[in-house]
C-alpha cells in the first residue's frame, strides 16, 4: 500500500494579541497514530482545526503529498475531522446515519462490527455517549481519507468504552494517519506510535516518555 504523508507547517494562531501557536510543524504518513499532548490551552484543538480548515490562522502551509491545502472544500477528501461535540443529528437512526455516511458498496463490511449491529436499529437519540461516540469514530475512519484528526475522543466514557475505541483505531490506523489528542494522556501514550507535546506556542517531538516529565507535563509518580 502505497505511503501518503500530511505536512503541518509553520503554524501561527493569535487570539487577539495573544499567541496561542507561533510556530508549529507536524508531518503525519499513513501508518501512523500521532498522539498530541499538551496542558489546558496548549493550542491542541485549536491546532486541529486549523487543518481541517474550520478556523483561521494568521499562518500556514498544510500539504498532503507535496499538494498544498489551500482551504476546507481541497481538504474535504483528504482530511476527516471529529470534534468535541457529536455531529450526527438526534432525529436519525443509526441506519440513516451509517446510509448517508458510508458508500453502498461498503456498507456490508460495517455491519460486520457486532457492536455497531447491537445499535442499527436504534434511534441516534436512544444512544448512550459511549455508544454514539463509538459509531460517530467508525463512520470517520470507514470514509475515503487519508488522514483523520480526533479531539477528545475519550471524553464522557467508560473504560470498556475506550477499550473498544482504542482497538477500533488501531485496526484502522494501518490504511489511515491518525492524529489523536485527549485529557486522557494515558490511552494516547498507550496506543500512540509518536508522541508530540505542544508547549508554548510549539510542537516538540517526545522520544521517550521521560521527556514529559523533563519538559514538565508529567510528574515523575505517574509515569
């Protein structure tokens, strides 16, 4: 299977005079679980959606094989984007949500998860948080993209919960880049393949698990 590769270049948010990235770059191939982490108003989510193209920044260069994305509509096939907040309507079913989602030819193959055949005939609304976020992740990583970004996929779950998400990531991470960040530092380092800090405004490449504790994210008690 042929390698794809993101560049995340050069970087630069400010919310009004205040610099929130000044210089980031991230380069992410298909193959890979980038996990991103970093303190409460470090610039992760902000970062993210930067590269999906849902918010400004004051610089930038993202690139996917050497193409440079110039806004959202050139992204759309290359970069899939799971926010904080669920996206699939209340008033759906699951079988609505997955036809609309996921081309015919591959919807046979999603129905062999029985995890997601448990929900299909169920409405969104009648979903647990454990539950929508699971089908809202698959839908994500069953698409065409080359690369998917996931913010706070944990939050609200139960460890069962995040078991089932951290192997649904894994087993999709092999065609996929991913790029994962979450409060829940101990499920990105354990499914991680590189780890990155975002610290002041930078990104900073984290080789071994001691360094979180040298650049001061961790206390040594913990790790």
């Amino acid at each position: 299977m042929a390698k794809h590769f993101i560049e995340i270049d050069s970087v630069q948010k400010y919310f009004n005079t205040k610099p929130v990235l000044t210089d980031v770059y991230l380069k992410c191939e298909t193959g890979e679980i980038i996990g991103l982490l970093g303190r409460n108003g470090s610039g992760k989510s902000t970062l993210l959606k930067i590269v999906f193209g849902i918010l400004s920044a004051d610089n930038k260069f993202i690139r996917v094989d050497g193409k440079v994305i110039f806004n959202t509509n050139d992204s759309l096939n290359e970069i899939s984007y799971l926010s904080q907040e669920n996206f699939i309507p209340s008033s759906f079913s699951v079988k609505r949500a997955i036809q609309l989602s996921i081309d015919k030819d591959k919807v046979a193959d999603f129905y062999q998860d029985d995890f997601i055949n448990s929900l299909k005939d169920k409405k969104i609304q009648q979903l647990s948080g454990g539950e929508l976020r699971y089908l809202e992740i698959k839908l994500i990583l069953s698409n065409s993209s080359k690369f998917v970004l996931l913010d706070e996929p944990y939050n609200g779950l139960s460890p069962i919960m995040i078991e089932n998400i951290n192997q649904l990531i894994t087993e999709n991470s092999s065609k996929k880049g991913i790029i994962i960040t979450d409060h829940n530092y101990e499920n990105i380092i354990k499914i991680s393949s590189r780890l990155i800090l975002m610290k002041d405004g930078k990104t900073i490449q984290i080789k071994d698990k001691m360094e979180l504790v040298e650049k001061g994210y961790l206390s040594k008690e913990v790790i």
